[in-house]
C-alpha cells in the first residue's frame, strides 16, 4: 500500500494501492460513496475512495451495503471488481457478502480506524 489519506472534514478515505501516473486506468462505481480505479491492463487495483467513510462503516455494520452502482455496470466490469474486492489489499478495507437467493452484489466495509485515530491522521 502506497498511501492512506483521511480528510476530517469531508469524511473521505483515500487509499492508495499503487501510483496510477503513466499508467493506464479506469474507475468503478461500487455504490455512490464508493469508487475503485484499478488498471484494466493489468487488472491491479491503484486507488479506493469512500466518500462519508464513517458512516458507510457504521451502515454497512448493520446491513450489507448493497452495491447497487456496480450492479448496473457491464457484466465483464462487475466481474472484474468482485474478483479485486475478493482479493488483497482490498479485502482490508472490504468484505463481499455472499446473498443466498439474491442476484444483487452486497458488502461491508471493515473499520481500518478508530476515530482518533482518524483525527490524528487528518492533523
């Protein structure tokens, strides 16, 4: 992992797998809060954003975040960003739920931070 930024202010965690400068890159929306860019060339993910990331964890510790945005993506794209979600460093951040009887993708978000942590980061 490259980087892990945390604005306090917007709630947004950035995490950085890989520099994507040069190289070539494409993002998914998972749900609206949640996009990943990734290298479709080598199908390497390079960046994870959350958008209201403490409260996309504290949701998705109740009820399995449906992920609808993907959903809606090409068959070979929701392919591919389930096979990255399922695999490290994304299973860090993220945990796929398997839906007995549901064809809809789903997932939680796993706490990376406590928020002091979270605060002394944004310091």
């Amino acid at each position: 992992m490259k980087a892990i930024h945390y604005d306090t202010e917007g709630d947004i965690l950035s995490v950085t797998f890989a520099e994507s400068e040069g190289q070539s890159h494409a993002g998914v929306e998972l749900t609206d809060n949640i996009v990943l860019y990734y290298n479709p060339k080598t199908q390497q993910p390079l960046k994870l954003i959350i958008v209201s990331y403490q409260a996309m964890v504290q949701a998705s510790a109740h009820t399995p975040l449906t992920l609808d945005t993907l959903s809606r993506a090409p068959a070979p794209i929701q392919a591919l960003a389930m096979t990255l979600l399922r695999r490290a460093p994304l299973t860090a951040f993220f945990q796929v739920i398997e839906q007995p009887g549901s064809s809809s993708l789903a997932g939680r978000l796993r706490e990376i931070f406590a928020p002091s942590t979270l605060q002394m980061a944004s310091v």
